[in-house]
C-alpha cells in the first residue's frame, strides 16, 4: 500500500454528453441498444480535452465516458426525482412533465457507480505489478 501512495496518479473524467432537447431522456426505460448508434460529440472539445491533456507535465488518465453515457438515457430521474419521498417537480409541472425533465442528472444506482469501477480498474491496472515479466 505504501507504493501506492508515493505515486501520484491524476484522472481525469469526460463531460456528460450534451442533452438533446426535452424529450431525449423523457419516458426512457430501456438503454439505447443499437450498438451502431452514432452521436456526434462535438469533436473540437474532445480534441482540446485530449491535446491538453496530453501535453501535461504530470501524466493524467483520460477516463472517457461520454459514449458509454450516451446509450443510457434511461439513467436520468427524469420527472421522477423525489426528496423525502415527494416529488421535485410541482403538480403544475406535472401536467406538462416533459418540459420539466431532469436530464443533467444521473440515478443511483447505475452510471456513477460504474465510473467508479472503471476508475477502480485504471488505479489497479496502473499500480499492479506486470505479471507477464514475472517468473
């Protein structure tokens, strides 16, 4: 453990894919599971992200999510986020629930979880000795 903690490592996480207008995650259910399913990520802010990244004096570990949040527009509370145990949204705004939508945010359990595994996974594939030079 104490190696671990003489090593600096740095991640750094991609940004949540842009939201696409009020019905993008409203009614949503199901994963998006069309595997050829494209969106286009605007390309200059990945490119930016990377080239920096890339160019740091200490090394960082790009943790890119943004497709993998993409197919799951079904992991927003939506209209359903609640606080002891109430809705958030007003009765008002739920005789139009789809212009009042939470899309920026994620459920629990589901996608936060999952970014924590895959950084669990890059900290231990980082810090693990190289077993394939081990006799």
């Amino acid at each position: 453990m104490a190696t671990l903690m003489k090593r600096k490592q740095v991640f750094f996480r991609s940004i949540s894919p842009k939201r696409k207008g009020e019905m993008w995650c409203y009614n949503r259910t199901q994963p998006i599971m069309d595997e050829y399913y494209a969106y286009a990520f605007p390309m200059p802010v990945q490119e930016i992200v990377e080239r920096i990244i890339g160019g740091m004096k200490t090394p960082v570990r790009y943790l890119n999510i943004t497709k993998l949040l993409e197919y799951r527009r079904d992991a927003h509370p939506a209209i359903y986020a609640r606080k002891q145990q109430k809705l958030l949204i007003a009765e008002l705004q739920q005789l139009q629930p789809e212009s009042h939508i939470d899309c920026s945010h994620w459920c629990l359990p589901g996608l936060p979880d999952t970014w924590n595994k895959l950084l669990y996974a890059a900290i231990i594939s980082e810090s693990a000795p190289d077993i394939t030079t081990s006799i």
